[in-house]
C-alpha cells in the first residue's frame, strides 16, 4: 500500500483524490484512530509479555488496512522490531536481562529473520495465513497445557 498525503494531488501521479483508487487514498479518521488504539494495545503486549505483539499486528493490519497477508507479516515485523528494541532496552535498564542467553539468542533472531523474511517472498499468501494460524493455535494450546 502506498502512502498519499491528505492533499489534492498524490505525489505519484496527477491524479485529483476523488479519481485515486481504493489503495492510493489516505487513511480516513476511523482508520487512524483504530491504528492508533491498536498499536497502543501491541505496544502494551509486546512490553507486558516481552514479544507477541506481531501476532495481534499482523491480524489488525488485515482487517484495519485490507493489507494481504505478506504485507501484513512484513509490516508487522517492521513495527515490532523498534518496539522489541524498545522494550529490551526497558529491561537491560531494569537489570532484567542476562548478557550470555540475550547475546546467544540475539544472534540467532538475526540470521533467523534474515532466512524468515527471504523465504516469505517466495511463499503463497494462503501458505503464509495456514502458518501463522498454526503457529499461533500450538502457542496458545502450549500456553493452557
């Protein structure tokens, strides 16, 4: 989805705002403030449970946005990313955090990442969607077992 501002004119084009397609428009009002609202609610999860904010993200962004669900997953992790960073500083600041497990893990994150978001190019959206639903089916059956 491309970003317009609220003018008359896209920058990407001369088209006038009532001749933009669906996807050019800007956000209305209702859309700003539930992303607003909704990020305030990933801010608090991912801070409170220390990750998981990417997967109340992702679902947001499908319905708030109509984003597909690649776009969904790929922007999520560039929301989470600041805030995970965000929320660790909180507690490495909080003396929570041992340097050897955070160090050893942070590695593995980053290649982990790097290998998730080549392959999600190349994956089916309904694969993507069947994935993430079955991952978060096993954490939450994990979660009451």
């Amino acid at each position: 989805m491309k970003f317009v501002p609220t003018g008359k004119k896209s920058i990407s084009s001369n088209k006038t705002f009532e001749k933009l397609t669906e996807k050019e428009r800007p956000f209305d009002k209702k859309q700003i403030f539930l992303l607003i609202l909704s990020g305030a609610v990933i801010g608090f999860l991912n801070g409170f449970f220390g990750g998981g904010g990417g997967m109340v993200c992702v679902p947001i962004l499908q319905r708030v946005l109509s984003l597909s669900s690649k776009e969904s997953h790929a922007t999520a992790i560039a929301v989470i990313f600041p805030l995970s960073y965000i929320s660790a500083s909180v507690y490495v600041f909080n003396r929570v955090i041992e340097s050897v497990p955070f160090l050893t893990i942070a590695l593995g994150v980053v290649v982990g990442g790097i290998l998730g978001a080549y392959v999600l190019k190349f994956m089916p959206p309904k694969a993507v969607r069947i994935i993430f639903a079955l991952l978060m089916l096993a954490g939450g059956v994990r979660l009451i077992i």
